[in-house]
C-alpha cells in the first residue's frame, strides 16, 4: 500500500512534524486545489525558505515545491537551480496568495501562468 508521500502531490515544506500550515496559508491551497492538483506538507528541516522550497520539489513526484516564511512565500521546481526559484514573493493579499497556488498547480500542468499583481 502507497503512503501519503508516495502518491503525486505539490508539497508545502513544514519545519517540524509538529508544525501546522498556518490558516493565513489557505488562499495558497484554494489556487492549488482550483487547478485539480494534489497537495500535502512535508517535513522539510532546512533554515532557508527556498532552501525548503527546492527540498520540497526534490521529494515531490510532480517535481514542485513550497516554502513559507511569515509572510514570503517561495514556489520551486525540480529543474531549477536551488538558488534560483520559479516565484519568491511577499504576500499583499488573498488573491495574489490564490493565483499563486494556482500558478503552482498550473506548472505541474503545463499550462500559462496567472498574473500575480
């Protein structure tokens, strides 16, 4: 039987085991959710947020990840360099938050990008 972290799902890097996604992060999950694609968190221990971003992509089988730090949010993809990720913001709102989670899923996809202003 396949665990949780066997089946393809963009993952959202959480410190610790015992570290919970915050509510204010929901809006990323809707984006994500909208566009019909997985997502989890995983236990990522690095310090760095696109560090823990491009860890994250690494262990996803769809090859994206994301790290959260406060309020900067970081999207990374496999393919890219571990310093250079595809989106490092600082969330103004929900709705940038929104089209960043869909950005997220919209990559795994293959499809354009939203607008984030």
């Amino acid at each position: 039987m396949a665990s949780a972290m066997d089946k393809p799902a963009i993952f959202i890097a959480v410190p610790n085991a015992d570290s919970t996604v915050p509510a204010v992060l929901q809006p990323l999950f809707n984006g994500i959710e909208e566009e019909a694609i997985p997502v989890t968190t995983k236990v990522i221990t690095e310090n760095d947020v696109t560090a823990r971003a491009y860890q994250a992509a690494l262990a996803s089988r769809l090859s994206v990840g994301i790290g959260f730090d406060g309020q900067h949010i970081v999207v990374h993809y496999r393919n890219l360099k571990a310093d250079r990720p595809l989106f490092s913001i600082t969330v103004t709102s929900d709705e940038q938050m929104r089209r960043l989670g869909a950005n997220a899923a919209r990559l795994v996809k293959g499809v354009p990008f939203k607008k984030l202003e």
